[in-house]
C-alpha cells in the first residue's frame, strides 16, 4: 500500500462529467520537490479517497483502516465511457447500437488473442 499524499493545497475548481460524477481541481500552495513529484506522479488514476479541510487535520477523525474503495463496476465505467465518446463521435445512430458494435469489436480483439 503506498502512503498517502499530505499537502497543502487550495481547491480552485470543478465540473461536471457526462456519467454525473464531477472533477476537481486542486493547486499545491507551493513549489513542488522533484522528489514529491515523483510520489503525486506515482498516484496518477490511482482510485483512492480525498479529506479536504480549510483547517489542520485531526487524524483522531480519519479512520484507520484501509476502507475498500466502492463505485462503479468495471463493466459501468466501460460504458460510461462508450458513452461519452458515442456523444463525441457518433451521429445517426442510437447509443445501443454503437454500445453492442463497440463491444463486439472488442470481444473480438480479445479472442484474436487466444489464437
């Protein structure tokens, strides 16, 4: 399990997404170490929790043990995404239809595989 990340930082925004989730945008409050770069790149599309507070934190409030990270399903977020792109990309055809070529279309990317 890696540590987790301790900075100072100020919240400087969010918006939203297609699949309702938001994203948000925070700055450190001062120059980053190459050697805290590194540790932040380390993290990147790791899922994990944030605790954003405008005081000092009181660790005596923030649990202990490793709390299994809930959300979506793998096969959710897969056509979350083709949704996104299906309203980027797709003109005159309905998502479901886009949806079950795609997924074809990968089904028999990885069945190319075991041959």
């Amino acid at each position: 399990m890696k540590p987790p990340i301790e900075v100072s930082a100020q919240f400087m925004g969010m918006s939203s997404k297609a699949d309702r989730s938001f994203s948000l945008r925070f700055n450190t409050a001062e120059e980053v170490s190459p050697k805290d770069a590194a540790i932040y790149t380390e993290y990147l599309m790791v899922q994990g929790w944030l605790l954003f507070s405008p005081n000092e934190i009181n660790y005596d409030d923030v649990p202990k043990t490793d709390t299994p990270i809930e959300g979506k399903s793998l096969s959710t977020r897969l056509r979350d995404v083709l949704y996104v792109l299906y309203c980027h990309k797709e003109k005159g055809t309905d998502f479901e239809s886009f949806y079950r070529a795609q997924m074809e279309r990968l089904i028999e990317h990885f069945k190319g595989k075991l041959e």
